[in-house]
C-alpha cells in the first residue's frame, strides 16, 4: 500500500513537471495542473480505501 501511494504521489510530480515544459499558454497550464492534482487526489483516496 505504501509504495502504491509513494508511486502515485511520484508520478503525479512528474506529469507536474513535464505539464510545466509544455509550450502552452499559462491558462491551459493552469487547467492541465489542477485536472492532475484532482486525478492525483483520487487516486491517493483510492489507496487509503476511503472510496
């Protein structure tokens, strides 16, 4: 179970990090960035078995 969270928070800083090499405007940046931490989140519930 710790490492599921551990590899789920690690690539959800990755998909963060390459979101932020993308040449995009700053308001598709910012959409892209917050559709991933609220996938993030969710998947992070799913491994604490709240869902």
């Amino acid at each position: 179970m710790l490492i599921g969270i551990l590899v789920t928070f690690l690539v959800v800083i990755l998909v963060l990090y390459l979101i932020n090499m993308l040449p995009l405007d700053g308001r598709a940046k910012q959409i892209a960035r917050v559709v991933v931490i609220v996938i993030g989140i969710v998947s992070l519930l799913k491994y604490l078995a709240v869902f």
